[in-house]
C-alpha cells in the first residue's frame, strides 16, 4: 500500500502579551519563517494560532483572514492556520496539553486516511 509520503506536524502560537495590535503581522511573519526554514521537504504544518482577542478586535475578522491567507500562500510548508481567540494569555501547562491534543487530533486523522488507503484498495481488487 502507498502511505502518504507526508509528514504532517502541529505548531501551537500563542501571542505574546508584549506583541501589540500593530507589531502583530510582523511577529507572525517571523514565526511562520522560522516554522518554514525548520520544515523538512516533505512535512507540512498546521499551525494553530492563539489570538488574543485584543488584537482580534483591533484588526477585524476580514483584514486577519487576508493576513493568515497570506501566511499559507508565502510559506508553502504551512497547510493551514488555525485561529482560535482567548482573552488570557495560555500558561504552559495550557500550551503543552493544547499540543498533545493536536497530535493526537493528527494521529486520528492519518489512521483514518490509512484506512481509507486500505478500503479503497481492498475494492479495487474486487473489480
């Protein structure tokens, strides 16, 4: 059976508290950077964006869609953004349990497309 030829990795940002409304893109540009230049030929990364809703508010539902699509056309290493808006910054234990549920989250998606994989292969024997 082909298996997918990708490896697919989860990256959790949360904003710094320091980061104000209009450092922002800038911030993120620079993390997408450094996620794109740490990505190996054949990973991609979902990156999950915590947002403090400051700066939601300051940039606007259409601007901050403009922004991250920007992000994923740029760097090809970034499938996709994820966006979720907080009003406390997350501590670490927050951040770290975030993370494993995303990996686990990832993991249940690739056996289920292994097993689609298989199914469709099963099938194609039958005819």
């Amino acid at each position: 059976m082909d298996s997918l030829n990708v490896q697919f990795h989860v990256s959790v940002l949360t904003v710094p508290s320091f980061v104000s409304a209009d450092q922002f893109p800038e911030w993120l540009r620079r993390e997408a950077l450094a996620i794109q230049e740490l990505s190996e030929d054949n990973s991609l990364t979902i990156l999950r964006l915590f947002l403090a809703a400051r700066i939601k508010e300051a940039w606007g539902r259409k601007k901050l869609d403009v922004l991250l699509q920007a992000i994923t056309d740029k760097y090809p290493h970034i499938f996709r953004v994820e966006m979720v808006v907080i009003d406390n910054q997350l501590n670490i234990d927050e951040k770290e349990l975030i993370q494993s549920e995303a990996e686990k989250e990832l993991a249940q998606i690739l056996e289920t497309v292994r097993q689609f994989q298989e199914l469709k292969i099963a099938k194609s024997k039958l005819h």
